[in-house]
C-alpha cells in the first residue's frame, strides 16, 4: 500500500504501508479532510470503519482529546511526543464532597 503511486500526478510516493496499517483515521478524529491519497500497489484487503462508527466507538477518548487540546498549552499545536496526553488518564466519577487532596501531606 503506498501513499502515493510512482507515476502519480500527486507526487513521489511518501510511504509505502504493510499489513496492519493504517489509513484515515486523523481525519476521522479531527473531523477533517483526508491528509493523503493512497493507492494500492497489489491487491489488498481493508477493515473499513464509517465516519459514524468509529465517532461513536471513540466518542469519549476524543472528547477527552477536544478536552486536552483546549485547555492544557501546547496539546492543539501538537507540541508532545508519542502519544496524545489524554491516553494516560482515566475518566472517573466522584461523589460530592469527595476529598482529593488533604492540605499538609
């Protein structure tokens, strides 16, 4: 699977993809236009997962993402490395008057 094909009027090819890769998915969690065209070097075989299925399998984690890019500096520029910081937290719910932090400790 390539990004680009050799005598592509879109240009050199970038990357060539293996088995397991995969395509699209920025576009579906920033709800954005595709960032690259792929063409099939071989004949090959995809999982495709509409727009509205993976929003709704994904709908917490990148509402966790929109969180993070909006309120901590640095997360919308893209400015980490790895993975998105929102990976490494949890979203947990607690009762009222739930202590978090006891002054003095």
């Amino acid at each position: 699977l390539n990004s680009f094909a050799k005598e592509s009027k879109y240009g050199s090819r970038v990357v060539q993809l293996h088995s397991g890769a995969i395509v699209g998915e920025l576009a579906l969690q920033n709800n954005d236009a595709r960032a690259a065209t792929v063409k099939c070097a071989t004949d090959c075989k995809f999982m495709v997962v509409s727009k509205e299925t993976f929003q709704e399998v994904m709908y917490d984690h990148l509402q966790m993402i929109k969180f993070f890019d909006t309120h901590l500096p640095g997360c919308k520029k893209r400015e980490y490395s790895g993975g998105h910081p929102c990976v490494h937290f949890q979203k947990r719910v607690f009762p009222e008057n739930y202590e978090f932090m006891y002054e003095g400790i």
